[in-house]
C-alpha cells in the first residue's frame, strides 16, 4: 500500500496550498481566510520512483463548536487514518496555544510526525524556527509551500524509509467505477445523503448553507462493484454569491457535474420547487450527464404538501420525465438505497452501445409509421441511423433536407428510439446530416470526376421529380 500522509494544523496556515503542491493539481481551493477546508480531501501524488496519497483537512483551534467541532472531527479521522502526520504551523504567526494542544494530541496518539514550519519566506529560517522547539517533535522542517521552496526535500525525507514502487506497491486504478455527482442547491441535504449511501460520517453535516465548500471524491466499494461519489458545494443564484470562494466553489460543482457519469440532483421537499432546481436540472442536461432526481426531507410532510410536490415535479419537469424519481430521507435512510438501481440503469444506458443495422431498423419502422413532411413539395427522406458517440448516446441520422426537419418530428424519432431500445436515466442526442456529393470532399478527386458525380446527381433529382 502506499503511504497516507495527513496534512494538519490551524485554520489558514497552509495545509490546501501544500496539498496541491504534493499532489501538483489545483484540487483543493486555496483563500486568505480560514475555515476554508471543511472536509477531508483525498489526493495521489509521486516522488522519483515513490508513490504516496495525501489528506488534506480542516483547521484544528482547540475551541471548536457547531460546525468547527465537526471539522475538527473530520482531522482527527484523518491523523487516525494516516501513516505519517505533517504537522503544519505558521512562521509569521508564531506559537500559538492551539499548535501547542495539537502537538499534545499528536505523542499521545504516537504517529510518525514531522514539524512543518510554513510561510518562512523572506524570513531569516533559525529565528523564525526557534519558538517551534519547545513543541519536542523533533527538527522543525522550513517550507514555502505557496513558491514550493524545500517541498520537495521534505517530502522526499518523509518517504525515505518506504520503498520505490515496484517492491510491494500497488499502483492506483485506472478503472475507478461509476462517478455520481451529488448536485443541487444549499442545506438540501447533499451532505447527509452522501453519508447515508456510504454507511459513514465521511462528509461534514451541519444545519446551515454552504456547509461543503469544496467537491470532495470518495471512491468506495459495494458489493464489489467500485464508485466515486462526489459530494459538491451548493450553487446559489448568481445575484446572491459575493464571496470569492463561494464563486470558486460553484466552478467545482460545475466541473464535477461534467466529470461525473451519473449525477444525482437532490431537491427539497419542504421548500418546493424553485427557480434554481430548474436551473441546474438545465446544465446537468446540456452537459449530457444521466440523471437521477431524489426529492429529500420527505419524511414528516402532510399528505397535502405531498400532492403539491408531487403535483410540480409534473407539471414543471415535464423535459425530465426520462429520469427516476425517488422520494427520500437521507436523515433517516427511508428510500435511498433504491437509488442504486436507478444510478445503474442510468449509466448502463448512456454507455450502451446498439449496432448500425438495429438502429437502422428502428428508423425505418418509424418513419413508415409517420412519415416526415414535405418540404417546397419534395418528401424529406431519413435513409440510415447509427451510433456516434455514447455518455451521453449520439443518434446519426442521415437523410435528404434534414437541416429542414421540424422540431415536433424530431421529438417523436426521440420518444420512439428511447421507447424500442429501453433507454432509461440519460439524455439522447440526434445529429441529423444531409448526403454530399463524395468528391466534394476528396482532395484527390479530379474536377472531371467531380462534375460527373453532380450531373448524375441531378438527373436523378430530375426523375424523381417526373415521377
């Protein structure tokens, strides 16, 4: 296995700065404000011939209450979790009394610690050290982590007594699963369903908006088959983000939804249906991704509240009728393991792949059931269909006058492919294209052959139009 280094310390003394640093990504956000990492965030990195995985977690005070004690939880989870703990301060602040409580917790617990002194640019190294020593963890480690000066002597002392890969390492996965985005607006229970599907506290639960911060990967097993869950950051209306790390926490969500196979987009029961919902349902489909909808906090509402919701999931998602719907709580689990089977149908639906000929088939039975209309007096043809790309699936249609092809008859070709090839949980995509004169095309076709293939063209436009 490859060694787990855990990254702790207070608020805002470095901690996501080196993590992206060790795992050279930009994964986790980075802002001159603490309490920014909430929860623990898993990241791979490699040194030489060394492979190693990072934690990075939240700030320790040693006063925490409400959601600071949760994410002081989540760092102790981790110091547990690793084999060796950096034990990160900062040079410009000084000794604090919470570094001190840490240290404490840190030879109790008897993990392999180094002393990580960051920020120690543009300080003389040994004064800025000296209040360090009275912590008896040993020599103090100067780092830059925001210019990477002695990040990588340090990281190559930590992993000395590991071996290189190749003597008993195991190189991460390629294949990591099924990814689900867990989507939707602030404190509708992203968190807590995340949980729940995992059997876990993993995440931190807090009953206040904008609790996640960041779109933290999970990857974990059930029943032998792998997955990645993402737990993503709420996205408020635009109007109502003025923090410019709320503003990098919506460009992760939105890039988790595009990275993510299956994305899971949680509504609020109790609130109803909002403009927002709406808003993100519009990206997950432009952005092609299979879709699962899990209205949550179902438990305890009256049977006429329920009538209501259900009434404007109908009414309003009526261009998502494609994908399941579940009614949960994810407090007390109610309904949520149903959610698999859907996550399963769904992927498996927008990775399938169908052959030419049946596609073809499909086409020509639906346009012998309804034809398509004339267009200036000449019948629009559909004459092949195939595959062109999958997650989500692409229909090639190829035709005369497709560019001429109603919308309402587009539609119905949808409904019908989606209908005979069972297609459940993803968005289908067609490409309708018009035939070409070949030689058009080809740069090695001569103008003579070029001429001759359109004058054959139009003497057969010429018949049909006779006829």
């Amino acid at each position: 296995m490859n060694p787990v280094i855990a990254l702790v310390g207070r608020p805002n003394v470095g901690k996501s700065t080196l993590f992206n640093r060790l795992t050279r990504t930009r994964d986790a956000l980075v802002a001159d404000f603490p309490g920014l990492t909430r929860d623990r965030k898993y990241g791979n990195g490699q040194l030489g011939g060394k492979l190693y995985t990072v934690i990075d977690t939240g700030g320790i005070s040693g006063d925490e209450e409400g959601i600071d004690a949760a994410m002081a939880e989540q760092s102790l989870v981790a110091i547990d979790e690793a084999d060796i703990v950096l034990f990160m301060v900062d040079a410009r602040a000084g000794l604090n009394v919470a570094d001190e409580a840490i240290a404490n917790h840190l030879r109790v617990n008897q993990k392999k610690t180094w002393l990580v002194v960051n920020k120690t640019d543009g300080l003389e190294e040994h004064s800025a050290m000296a209040d360090f020593w009275t912590l008896g963890l040993g020599d103090p480690q100067p780092i830059a982590a925001t210019q990477g000066r002695n990040v990588t002597a340090l990281i190559d002392k930590v992993l000395a007594p590991f071996p290189e890969r190749g003597e008993g390492y195991a190189t991460p996965a390629v294949d990591k699963g099924i990814r689900i985005g867990v989507i939707g607006r602030p404190n509708v229970g992203k968190s807590t369903l995340v949980n729940r599907l995992l059997g876990e506290e993993r995440v931190v639960v807090f009953d206040e908006a904008g609790t996640t911060r960041d779109a933290i990967e999970i990857p974990f097993e059930r029943r032998g088959r792998p997955y990645v869950l993402v737990d993503t950051a709420g996205v408020r209306r635009r109007k109502n983000v003025s923090e410019i790390a709320e503003k990098f926490s919506i460009i992760k969500t939105l890039e988790a939804i595009k990275e993510c196979h299956v994305a899971i987009v949680v509504l609020d029961a109790r609130s109803g249906l909002v403009e927002q919902d709406l808003h993100l349902l519009d990206y997950v489909l432009t952005s092609g991704r299979a879709l699962v909808l899990a209205v949550n906090k179902w438990d305890g509402l009256e049977s006429e509240q329920r009538e209501k919701m259900r009434a404007d999931i109908k009414r309003r998602l009526g261009f998502a009728d494609y994908a399941d719907l579940h009614f949960i709580s994810a407090l007390h689990g109610t309904g949520v393991g149903d959610l698999y089977p859907s996550i399963e149908r769904a992927f498996k639906a927008a990775t399938a792949h169908w052959s030419t000929n049946r596609l073809t088939t499909i086409l020509q039975d639906a346009v012998g059931e309804h034809q398509p209309p004339l267009v200036h007096g000449r019948r629009i043809k559909l004459r092949m269909a195939h595959q062109g790309g999958s997650n989500p699936p692409i229909i090639v249609v190829h035709g005369n006058q497709t560019d001429a092809l109603p919308e309402a008859y587009k539609r119905y070709l949808t409904n019908t492919f989606r209908k005979v090839l069972k297609i459940r949980g993803t968005p289908v995509r067609f490409e309708f294209r018009s035939g070409s004169n070949p030689f058009d095309s080809n740069p090695d076709a001569s103008d003579r052959e070029k001429a001759k293939k359109r004058e054959l063209a139009r003497t057969k436009e010429a018949r049909r139009n006779r006829r």
